[in-house]
C-alpha cells in the first residue's frame, strides 16, 4: 500500500470527508423511505422490501463507497431480516454452485499461473508470429484473447503486462507519444476483453447470470452452448478490433527484432518445459473437454473442483500459491448479488420494476433485448460487471414473461454486453492495466473505444436478430 | 560607547548571545551544566517571557558587559549601568536520569525552551569525507565516527522523560548527512512512527534535503508535523566555502527546491529553515529571508558563536549591525502572512515573533490572547489536533503503483 499527497484545498477535502457520512445516511433514508412507504399497486410487502435491500446495494455498488463484495454482505443479512427470503434459503443460495464454479476457476487458472504456462506459451507464440510489427500486434491481441477464453481476463491481462511493457521499453517507445506503443497496450486490453466473452472461463460474470437465471427459473446454459452462441460475435468483434487497431495510430517502428531478444531472454530465463507445466496443461484441457462435453450431466463446478483435486494430488500447486490467485471477495459479491437476484424475483419485485420501467419503453421483444444490451453496455462502463448483472439481470427475468422471451436470452441479452467494455479504465482491470502503462492515455482509450463499443452493441443485436434464431435460441 | 539594551528583552536576547554572559564565582559552574549536551551556557527567562540560552565559558565571553549576579529577591543581569531582573532556568531534572540501557538522557536529548532536540544517529558521514561544515561545532556530538544508533525504545524513553519535564512540547529528531536519496527519512521513520505511536506531541525533523521530493511527502504522511532543511547561508560563495559537503553532495539550488516543495506539503509557518548571522554579510542574509519567506518558509537566525581555533565571524559584529536583521525578519513574516506559533520560546535562536519588540509592536489585545492560547497546554493540544487531522485529510492510501499482484480486483 503506497499513498499520495492530495493538495486540494483543506476545506475541500474536509467536505468531501464530510460528505461520506451525510452520504450513508441518505442511504438509510431512502432505504426507510422506501421500507415504509405505501404499497403500491401490484407490489408485494416481500417486493417492497427486496426493493428496498435492491436500492441500498445499487446505491454501494455504482458508488463504491464501501468494496463491492461488503455491500453484497448487506444483501446477504438484510433478505432474510426483512422476510424476503427464510434465513435457510439465503444462505443456501450462497452455496449456489456459480460461486463454486467460480472459486473451482480461479484455482484453475491459479496453478496454470504459477506452473509459468500460461507465460511460456505467451512467449514463445509472441516470438514465433510476431516477426513485424503489425504481426506482434495481431500476435498479442490474438494471444490475450486466446488465453482469456481459459481464464479470468484481467488476470490475462496482469500476466501478459510486464512482457508488454518490456517490448515497449526494448523498442524505445516514447510513453504516451509513441502510436505503437498504445497499440501494443490497446491489443493486449482489447484482446482480454474480446476473448473474455467467448466462454465462461473469461470472466466469472457469466457464471454469475447462469447462477441467477438457474435460481430464479431453474433454467441453465451450458459451457458449450454459451461459447457456440457468442462465437460470431467473437470472431467478428476480433476482425473489426484488428481493423481498428492498425489504423487508429501510426506504427512508428521498422522493425520489432529487439522485442525478440526480450522474449528469447525470457523463455532462457524459464528454462526447460518441465514436468509440472506439462501436467498442468493436460488437467487444464481436460478439464475443459468435460466442461464442454460433461458439463450438463456433472455440473460445471465439479468438473472444476475434480481438476482441483487432481492438481493437489499430484502435487502440482501448493495451497499457499493458490491463495494468492484466489480472490474471496468476488466469492462474496457473487454470493450476494445471487441471494439478491433471487430475492427481488421471487420476491415479485423484479417484475414490477419491470413494468414500471422497460415495459413501456419497449414494444417487442427485439427491442427488450436491445434496451438491455444497451443499459448494460452504459452501465459495465462505469460500474463492476458483476454489479450491472446483479441489477439488471432480475429486472430482465422478471420482463421476460410479459414478452414472452425466454429467461436464457435476455440472460444473455445481459451477460455478454456485461463484458464489451473498451471505453474507460475502470470498465474492466485489462483497461486499467493498460492504462497503467503510461503507454496509452484514457483520451486515446475513449477515442477508439468508442468505435469498439458502437461495433459491439450493432454486431451484438445482429447476432441476436440473426444468427440466435438459427441455432434455436429465437425469440 | 555601547547603548542600553537592558530595557528592550529582544535586544537583550540579541546582544546577550552576541557577547555572552560572565557568570562569576560558583553561579558559573552551577549554570555551565545546565544546558546538557548544548554545551555551555546559561538558560534565562528575560521579562515579558522572553527565553535565551547565554554563552557563558567560551573564550568570547571573557569581554562581555553582562555580568549575571544574584542577591535575596534572585537573579539580575547588569552592564555596570543597569539592571535587569531575569530567572536561571534550572537544568532539567530528567538530565541526570538515565535510560533502561543506561544511558543519560542528557547525552540523548538537549532541551531548548518549547522543543527539545534528540539526535538519533550521532554520526554524519561529511566528516568522513572531510567535508564538514567550518562552523560545524559538534555541538550534539555529532561527528564521523560510527557511534551507534539510539535505539527506538531508548528514544520513546528520553520524549517521554522530555514530556514529562513539560518545558518542551515538541521533539525535534535531528540528524546529519547521511548518503542515499531519501535525506535520513528512512533512518528517521521507525522513531518518527514511534514517538507518533505514544505520545500526543508535535514531531519536527532536522535533516539534509532529500534527493527526491517523495521523500518530503515519506516524511509528512509518517507523522513529521514539521521539517527544517538549514541552507545556514545564504551567499552562493560563502554556502561553497562554508558548507563543502552541503554544497557539493546535495547544492543549494536543491535546498531552496526541497523547501519550497515542502512548504508546500507541510502546514504553514512549519517548514523552516536556519541563516547563520555572522558568517555571511547582513546583506546576505536579508536576501535570504526574503527568499524563504517568498516560498512561506520561516527562517531561524541562530547567531554564530565563535569558537577557539575558528574565527569565521565577519566583524565586526554588534547588536546595532544585527538589529535590523531582525527586525526586517519579523517584517517580512508579517508581511507574507507567514505563521510564527511554531517557532516560538526557543532558548538558541531569536525567533521571528521576538522581532515584534524591535519594531515597537508590544504584545497587545487578541493578538496576545491568541499568542498566550498557543504557547499554553491546551493551545498544544489543539495545534496537535489539528495537525493530525490535516494529515488525515491530505495523506491518502493508494494500491502501490507498482503492485506485483493485480491478479485479484473485485472488478469483474
Ligand atoms: S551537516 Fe554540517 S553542521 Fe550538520 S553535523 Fe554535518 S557537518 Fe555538522
């Protein structure tokens, strides 16, 4: 932990302190407005509640006032305070098996982490396709969203930056001047972001809305299904990203042949592919084969926590490395937003606000789905992606009747646009990594972003319009 | 013919520490003790409060008109014209106390008045490379050999010895130069934190500028309620010639640039800086209290005490060459709305807020009341108060820049 200075004026930064308590208690006030207001029309006590606990949170999450996972606490103790749900109930949609889905996939990507796999592979596919600069661009955008297809994004795009950044300093870029530089940091965050959508490994947002969709409907999608339904609109947004990339700024380098030393200096320094990589692999692989083929019949999370085991018996990882690949609070943001989502649906709440809201915007069931994508692209820009599924992926359950949509679209409806965040820094941490590089400015992420965000919502409802339909998900 | 300085305290002070005081008979030996490791000289309280550390013993001081007596109602100064009743500071009691290891506390701590000074390190590494400063006197036994670190427990023993003395409220950590960028932040931190940890008081720090103004910002967010980097001249020549080590290892363009950064960082009228007068033309030094009071930093003139084997004083030097510097001291403080309620009742130094009664300003009306409050328990306790909350205020933590591990963020 470091800190910094902040010179603002004192009497500023004295109402800015003094703001944070007024701020929690105009929480409370709404949240005891809300609470004891009328009832009304067609809302359930148990709804008025849940919508109370549903504004709290929303209020928390957008504003980050406290860490997201503690405001997931708040609707972990407040449901069954307030009878929305039996005490029983909630805490057993905590154990829901997304959450364990999610832990069984960290582990996972932990130990290919630490066993220098993912590392090596990264270096050696870098130093075999990048031989030009416009190829090690297509090589580490490729490459980011290879790897993000098999594990979280971010944690692609933490593990790929200090090979970026040494490229970068082996070309001499200038930071923040240099167009090639911002290219190279550009493709490794456009890349996580990309290949961070195409299956459930990418991010644990998808789990996330299959958890909710599977409490509130007991519907669920598969691991295969899920990656078969986005697959067009990953191959198309990576096309238009490359596209994008080699003309938004110039390549001011003739040749990368110093990069090249940086990665044969790495690899050297990783020695030999030993033992532990190799095994590692394989369980990795394995693993996703049964996710794609058993996953119906076994679950997804024990298909994860199998690997898991099977790791620990083979002494591949210690339980000391892979704490720290784990990160517990998303467990419990996760755990919360489910045990929420269930409750404003169950609750009834979740249709009403419905009603209240898109109902009367939309007219049919394409435009349901195109306002959803759309609120949620806005949202995931400023807010966790996980927070905009918890918001509004009830809401959207909750319409899906009145359109007579099935719940498993607009839960995709919702899921996949959760994750095209290219605008902003804090949309994503692939962002904020980029960023961190001082390569690339966030007025040249917003100026590119813009046309990868305008791309991916029109790319996205044409898939939904055109391509859904063909693979038995109409509506 | 010498005038009369007995009837203002401020002039008092000034021509006092300028010649010195003879003592006489065993008055001499009982006050040459008094000031512990400060070497020798005799702690007064003059009238309206005023508080000065006479030299007293030094060679110097042979030639002084002062002669401190002592008759039924106590003690006096006087030139052989006049008289002027004062008080003998007594020697701190805890002086002759020593440490669990110990140590005397005397030999750890000296007490001047509002502050006291501990020197942690006795050592600094410009005697090493012989490039001690000509004036240095070794006064805090400080020189190039390596005497060992006090250790933390041993300094939270003397700042409490030191506060429950109750003549000073404020610890200055004190050290010499010592390589690396980080201007003795680092060797300063565990006791700056510590004394933090245990006591409720105001910490300065007197150290050489840093290479690197995070350093200036290490020091603050770690609880440094104040910070002095000592330029001690002013003149570009004579800071070379004077102070070889200073100028050579760290420049005086750096000086003035970590000071104006600091008071920048620092509360107003906390980061200061000394001009040694008599070792630099009065000119000199005018410019330099305009130049540190242009960037808000208060300068503290100590006045040179010569010592045998280095007569380095520009002479000739009277109270009637001195005076104005003063005076225009507490002008351009004035002027610059720089506040003086940290720099106040110091035994060494004349302080800008004693400049007031060269220029005819006695203390009077709020402004007495306000000065009183300050300099009383309670006005401590509020200026601690208020320090620790701007601290809280303008000190933010922040995810290190450079984490290893952004492997785990709950934004996803
Ligand atoms: S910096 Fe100069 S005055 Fe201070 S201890 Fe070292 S030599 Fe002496």
């Amino acid at each position: 932990m470091g800190f910094e200075i902040d010179r603002r004026p004192l009497w500023l930064l004295l109402i800015i302190r003094g703001l944070r308590p007024l701020f929690f208690v105009g929480i409370a006030v709404v949240f005891w407005y809300i609470l004891t207001m009328p009832l009304p029309e067609g809302l359930s006590e148990e709804g008025r509640s849940a919508i109370a606990i549903f504004a709290v949170c929303l209020i928390l999450w957008v504003s980050n006032a406290i860490p997201l996972a503690i405001t997931s606490l708040f609707a972990i103790v407040l449901v069954p305070l307030l009878g929305v749900i039996s005490r029983d109930e909630t805490y057993g949609l905590f154990g829901n098996e997304a959450v364990f889905f999610i832990l069984g996939a960290f582990i996972l990507a932990g130990a290919v982490m630490h066993s220098g796999l993912s590392s090596r592979i990264a270096l050696a596919m870098m130093d075999r396709f990048g031989a030009s600069p416009k190829r090690l661009i297509l090589s580490i955008f490729l490459l980011s969203a290879m790897l993000s297809c098999f594990m979280s994004e971010h944690a692609v795009a933490a593990m790929l930056f200090p090979i970026v950044l040494d490229i970068a300093k082996s070309l001499k870029l200038s930071p923040g001047r240099s167009g090639y530089g911002k290219l190279l940091f550009l493709s490794l965050a456009w890349g996580c972001v990309i290949g961070g959508i195409a299956t459930f490994l990418g991010g644990a947002r998808v789990p996330l809305a299959v958890g909710i969709l599977q409490e509130t409907t007991g519907k669920t999608i598969g691991f295969f299904s899920y990656s078969l339904a986005v697959f067009p609109m990953v191959v198309i947004m990576l096309f238009v990203g490359y596209v994008v990339l080699t003309r938004s700024f110039k390549i001011d380098v003739d040749s990368v042949e110093e990069a090249h030393s940086v990665f044969r200096g790495r690899i050297h320094a990783m020695g030999k592919l030993v033992y532990k990589e190799y095994a590692v692999g394989v369980v990795l692989l394995l693993t996703v084969i049964a996710w794609a083929t058993l996953g119906g019949r076994f679950g997804l999370a024990s298909i994860a926590f199998t690997s898991v085991v099977v790791l620990f018996v083979l002494r591949l990882v210690r339980w000391k490395d892979i704490e720290e690949y784990v990160n517990w609070g998303i467990i419990l943001l996760y755990g919360g937003a489910i045990i929420l989502g269930t409750a404003l649906e169950q609750s009834g709440a979740a249709l009403w606000m419905a009603e209240m809201t898109i109902a009367n915007w939309a007219s049919s069931p394409w435009t349901v789905i195109a306002l959803f994508a759309f609120f949620t692209m806005l949202f995931t820009e400023g807010i966790s992606n996980a927070a905009v599924i918890a918001i509004l992926l009830p809401v959207g359950i909750g319409l899906a009747g009145r359109f007579d949509i099935d719940p498993v679209i607009i839960t995709y409806a919702i899921a996949v646009p959760a994750g095209l965040a290219f605008l902003l820094p804090l949309s994503t941490p692939a962002n904020a990594i980029a960023i961190s590089s001082n390569y690339l400015t966030v007025k040249d992420m917003v100026k590119v972003g813009i046309i990868m965000s305008t791309t991916g919502y029109i790319v996205f409802n044409l898939v939904a319009r055109f391509y859904w339909p063909l693979i038995g998900m109409g509506y | 013919m010498r005038r009369n300085y007995l009837s203002n305290p401020t002039t008092l002070k000034i021509d006092l520490m300028l010649n010195g005081i003879r003592t006489g008979g065993g008055l001499y030996e009982e006050s040459s003790e008094q000031s512990g490791r400060a070497g020798l000289g005799v702690d007064l309280v003059l009238p309206k409060g005023t508080l000065v550390n006479v030299p007293s013993g030094d060679d110097f001081t042979k030639n002084s008109p002062y002669i401190l007596k002592e008759d039924k109602k106590g003690h006096y100064i006087t030139d052989g014209e006049g008289t002027v009743r004062v008080e003998v500071v007594p020697r701190p009691a805890f002086y002759n106390e020593k440490t669990s290891t110990g140590v005397l506390f005397s030999e750890i701590a000296t007490v001047h008045g509002s502050y006291a000074v501990i020197t942690p390190s006795p050592n600094c590494e410009f005697f090493d490379k012989s490039v001690e400063c000509k004036y240095c006197a070794g006064n805090f036994d400080v020189d190039g050999t390596d005497k060992r670190l006090f250790t933390v427990d041993e300094i939270l023993e003397t700042a409490e010895a030191i506060l429950k003395d109750g003549t000073s409220r404020i610890i200055y950590l004190s050290i010499g130069f010592s390589k690396g960028d980080d201007g003795g932040v680092e060797l300063l931190a565990p006791y700056i934190e510590a004394v933090k940890k245990h006591f409720n008081c105001l910490v300065a720090v007197e150290s050489l500028p840093p290479k690197e103004n995070k350093w200036i910002d290490e020091a603050y967010a770690l609880g440094a309620d104040s910070v002095l980097y000592n330029l001690e001249i002013f003149d570009s020549e004579l800071f070379e010639v004077l102070c070889p080590g200073r100028a050579e290892l760290i420049g005086r363009a750096r000086y003035l640039e970590a000071l104006k950064y600091a008071a920048k960082i620092f509360p107003g009228g906390t980061v200061a800086s000394h001009l040694i007068v008599g070792l630099e033309p009065p000119g000199s030094t005018t410019q330099g209290i305009d130049a540190l009071t242009d960037m808000g930093v208060v300068p503290i003139l100590p006045i040179y005490r010569p010592q045998s084997g280095k007569a380095l004083r520009i002479e000739p030097l009277t109270a009637e060459i001195i005076i104005p510097i003063y005076k225009h001291l507490y002008k351009a403080v004035k002027e610059k709305n720089i506040t003086t309620k940290w720099v106040r009742e110091i035994s060494t130094v004349t302080t800008p807020i004693e400049g007031r009664l060269l220029t005819g300003e006695y203390k009077k009306g709020v402004l007495s009341i306000i000065d009183g409050f300050y300099s009383s328990k309670l006005g401590m306790k509020a200026a601690w108060g208020l320090s620790a909350l701007r601290r809280k205020l303008r000190v933010k933590e922040v995810e290190g820049k450079s984490s290893k591990s952004p492997k785990k963020t709950s934004k996803d």
